[in-house]
C-alpha cells in the first residue's frame, strides 16, 4: 500500500490543511482539528481556531454518523456531476457537534428526510472529471 505524504509542520505535526483531510478520507478517516486551548472542534481544518486563535491544534477522528438538518434535490447538476443527477446536497450534524455539508445518497425510491440518521461512507476512486480527490457522502442508518 503506498503511504501518504501529508503535509507537515516545522515538529513534523500533521498540518491542518483541507488537502491533508482529504488525505485522510482516502484512507477511510472523516477527520477534524481541535484546538488545545479552548477544546473547539474545526471542521474543515484551518491553521488556527477561529474561537481563541491558537496555533496548538490536533488531529481527531470522528464518528461520522449525524442526523440531517437540511438538504436540497439536484436536478440540474454540473456538468461533471451529470451522470449522478438527481442527487440530493445537505448538511449532516455530527453526533461530535460539528455541521458538514456532503451528498446524501438514498436508495431509488427513498426520500431524505430532515432528522434522518446518516453515517459517512467514503468514494476512493476518483471521481469523473472534477475533483481528482477521494470523497465523503452519507447513506442512511440502516432501520432494521
């Protein structure tokens, strides 16, 4: 398996960059920063918390499971995302307390409903066109 170069700070730290949180998810990780300091959670990662402007931030995996508070239909989609139309956008709450925006993806026939529980699934190979980096989405819990 070929290892991944992420990029580093001046102590060799993972730096908290949104390339190096896609780096994570090609390895399956959802991940986010929090600030030693103040304890917030920063997702997407930035260099410094924007609560109390530390540098002395670390990285944490998260659950990846939430519920989803809004969401909107695709119907008329990029171009690059054409062959993925309908496709339905939203803003999944993580039970950590974070908000992140993904595609939702829902069998034929099912609707996303705003409180559904949703956990992170990961796309390794590229996608068609843009972008050239792995991807998250979310897929229902299963409600047996």
């Amino acid at each position: 398996m070929e290892e991944i170069a992420f990029l580093r700070d001046e102590r060799g730290e993972i730096y908290p960059t949104i390339e190096n949180f896609y780096k994570f998810c090609g390895m399956g990780k959802l991940m986010a920063v929090r600030c030693s300091r103040c304890g917030r959670l920063i997702l997407p990662p930035r260099p410094m918390c924007p609560e109390c402007y530390s540098t002395d931030l670390g990285w944490v995996q998260l659950s990846g499971r939430g519920r989803l508070e809004t969401y909107s239909e695709v119907y008329v989609p990029p171009k690059n995302f054409a062959s993925k139309s309908p496709y339905v956008i939203g803003i999944v709450r993580l039970v950590e307390g974070v908000a992140l925006p993904g595609q939702i993806v829902v069998d034929r026939g099912e609707k996303a409903e705003v409180g559904m529980e949703l956990s992170v699934d990961f796309e390794s190979a590229p996608a068609e066109g843009w972008p050239q980096w792995p991807r998250y989405f979310f897929r229902p819990v299963d409600r047996k």
